[in-house]
C-alpha cells in the first residue's frame, strides 16, 4: 500500500498548477472509474473558482474515457452533490471545490451512493489506484454517456424547505462569499418565509466581497449588516456552503463550539463531534456525546455506526442524517432561524450555554515539515505538564488536565498550519497553556 498523498482530512486540496493541475484530475476521474469497475455513472459539480471550468472538463474526460457516464449538475453547492448522488441513484459523485481556501486553490472531494464522502479506507485504494496507474480506457463504443440535469436544484430546494417551519417575517442576512451557495441559498430562506437580505452572493471565484473563510475577520460587514438592517440572524458560508457560522441580532458572531451546542441539544438522541470541539457539548447534549479524528467523513461514519441523532464541527460542518449524510451549510442556517423564530432571540439562546475561555491558534508549516514537527510531539506536551490527567491520540495529541482544562496539537489536513485549541474555566491558565503549546511547536520547527 502506498503512502497517503493526495488526500486530506476533506478530500484533496492545493494550489492550482503546483499541486492540483488538469492531469492529476483526468487521472483521478480514471482511477475512481477503475474503483468503480469502469461502469456505472458520477455525479459532478463545482463550486465558483475559475479554475474548475478546466478541472471538471479534465476529470469529466477521464470518467467517459473509462466507461463511467457522467451526470452533470454544474455550479452547486457541496450538499447538493451528496443530495444528488444519492436521489439520482449514482454510484459516486464528485465536487471540484477548495471549501474555505482562497481562489488559488482548489481540489476534488468524493461522494457515496448514500450521500456521505468517501473513507479514508475508500481514498486509500483511489490513491493506490492513481500510483500505480491502475486505470485503463475502455473500447470506443463503450465510452460513458455524459447528461446534464438541472431539476435536482428544484428538488432539493423544495426538499429542504419542507425540513423547516419558520415563522413568518424572520429577518435574515446571508452571506455567501459569492461562492457556490449564492444563488440557492438566500433563494431558500425566502421560500422557507424569512425576509432576506443578502450579501456577496453574486457568483464570483475570485471571492471580491471577502475571504470565504467564515471567522470573525472576514465577516464584519455582514456584523454591521445585521445591526444596520435589525435582523434577527446573519447567516454566513464558506466557499462551497457545506459550513454555516451565525451572527446574532447585536452583530456579534457565535462562539462556534456554544452554537454547536446549542444546536445538538435540540436533538434527542447521541450526537457526534471532533476532539476538537469544547466542553460545553457534553453538558448540553440529552445523549452521549461521541467524539472523533477532524473531518466530516469520521463524524459521519461514527453517526452511522451508533444511529446517532446529530453530529457536527465546531468549524460550522454539521451533518443531518434525516436529510442526507453529507454536510450542509443551508440547512444548518434553516434550522437556526426556526430555532429563532420558536423560543427567541440568539443571544439569549447562546447564553443559556456554558461557556469557557477557548483559544484556537495556527502556526505556519509546511507539508513536508508537519510530519517532522509531530513526531514527538506527545513526549515534549506530557513534560511540559505537570498535570495531565488523559492523553488522547486519535487525531494529533489531546491533553487533558486535572482542572478539565483542554488543549489539542494537530496538523491541518487543508492548509500548511499546526493547528492549536484548548479550552479551560479560567482564561489565565488558558494563556498560559497555550503559550508553552507555541514555543514547543515554534522550537520544534
């Protein structure tokens, strides 16, 4: 077996022309068809990048030359390429998106018949299968048939409407960071009966409005927005909308693991998150609270494998297996604003949870010096402590302390940063731990 390169903790990602080019995507459309047994039939999409015009011409070329026909349902949103795959009764479908990554980058993520992205066992053999040139065309008059469908949108739409009963005259402000949920999302909470504003939600690759990551610093003007207008919610997504991070009436953005919480206690039954996520999950939840690896493929393997009610990231990655198993950031902003127009407003929703100081810091690393930077890590955390009640390695090194207290030492699996959260009931321990997590990184690398 090879060592895993190509993909990530979502799919895989990188810049274009160095590390995500034209050939790495006809070979890969090559090798999921030769996975699939040159046979069967992909659903394709892209979010709004404009380099994913070549990507999905490339990758489209490699499923027909291999057998595979291809259903295309052009620029969508993530959810609906899960939601597609699925309805349409595909063996696997494809989305050309770099989520939340600037408009240099981009990358392919794979979807199962039921909608859920592919395993790391499944992208294992697809990255054995692409090394060792695995693939192989098929005969002329076999080639796969390509079609266009364009009335899943409608379907999807009016199946997500149905999913919610929002009062009327909510007041809502979504921000779509002109990327590919802009013409579906705020069309949605209109249909659902919410009056609408928007923002950045022209269609546009080069993201103009603002970064399509959806944090504080990027999301000012949708703050202001929602104060200036007297909204009720402001709603924002990434580049691909499979992510949803709220902003409440006052204009101040939610603490992202408090509206985790908030959302999973609406939910009867156990829930499923990351090791990442804070501890105020486990004191909302009804159920048990089921924690594991970074990447919404690992939480939705454990919602499968525990029939689990909920399951989420504290990024704003929420899964809903009572629509479908892939990620969606438009249901997500649904159910909030029903969560609002029912019990009131989200400031006062958020402050019925428990809230620590949390800290979540990234240091620059490259690819190849991750690895080297993570080696001992485990060892250089547990000296550095006196008090280390647990230590969990599931994904990167998690510490927990005597005082509940919380810190966890990962490498993106999107981006070239070592990734630190942590979590403790007072913000002075919490500064603490997190400048001993700095200058061990900071000196290991």
């Amino acid at each position: 077996m090879v060592a895993k390169k190509l993909f990530g903790t979502s799919g895989i990602r990188g810049k274009i022309g160095s590390e995500v080019t034209c050939e790495l995507a006809l070979n890969v459309g090559k090798s999921l068809a030769y996975y699939l047994g040159n046979e069967g039939s992909v659903v394709l999409g892209y979010d709004t990048r404009n380099t994913n015009q070549m990507l999905d011409q490339a990758i489209c070329a490699g499923l027909l030359e291999s057998g595979v026909d291809v259903i295309k349902i052009g620029m969508v949103p993530t959810p609906l390429v899960g939601y597609a795959t699925e309805k349409l009764d595909a063996d696997a479908g494809i989305m050309l998106t770099a989520s939340h990554n600037p408009s240099q980058y981009n990358g392919i993520k794979l979807w199962n018949k039921n909608g859920m992205a592919y395993t790391s066992q499944q992208e294992e053999k697809i990255e054995e299968i692409y090394a060792d040139k695995q693939y192989c065309s098929v005969s002329w008059d076999n080639v796969g048939n390509l079609s266009f469908n364009e009335e899943i949108k409608g379907q999807y739409i009016d199946d997500l409407v149905a999913m919610v009963d929002i009062e009327e005259g909510l007041k809502v402000v979504v921000d779509c960071a002109s990327g590919a949920g802009s013409e579906i999302s705020p069309l949605v909470f209109r249909k659902a009966g919410c009056e609408v504003t928007t923002l950045n939600s022209q269609p546009d690759g080069f993201f103009p409005g603002r970064n399509p990551e959806p944090n504080a610093e990027n999301l000012q003007t949708l703050m202001k927005t929602v104060v200036a207008v007297g909204a009720d919610l402001g709603i924002a997504h990434d580049g691909d909308a499979d992510r949803m991070i709220t902003v409440d009436e006052n204009g101040e953005i939610s603490p992202f693991d408090s509206l985790l919480a908030l959302i999973s206690k609406e939910f009867d039954g156990d829930v499923v998150t990351t090791v990442d996520a804070g501890l105020c999950m486990d004191e909302s939840v009804k159920g048990q609270v089921f924690r594991t690896p970074v990447g919404d493929v690992n939480v939705a393997e454990v919602i499968i494998e525990k029939d689990a009610a909920f399951g989420g990231e504290p990024s704003g990655t929420w899964l809903h297996p009572d629509f479908c198993m892939c990620p969606d950031g438009i249901l997500s902003g649904l159910r909030m604003a029903e969560l609002v127009s029912k019990k009131g407003k989200l400031s006062d929703l958020l402050a019925e949870i428990p809230s620590y100081p949390n800290i979540r810091e990234k240091i620059i690393c490259s690819k190849e010096a991750k690895v080297k930077v993570m080696e001992n890590m485990e060892e250089l955390l547990k000296d550095a402590f006196d008090d280390v009640a647990d230590v969990n390695s599931l994904d990167g090194v998690r510490l927990t302390f005597a005082d509940d207290s919380w810190v966890l030492v990962r490498p993106s699996g999107t981006e070239d940063y070592i990734r630190i959260t942590l979590e403790s009931r007072d913000a002075q321990r919490a500064e603490g731990i997190k400048e001993i997590c700095v200058k061990i990184i900071n000196e290991n690398l």
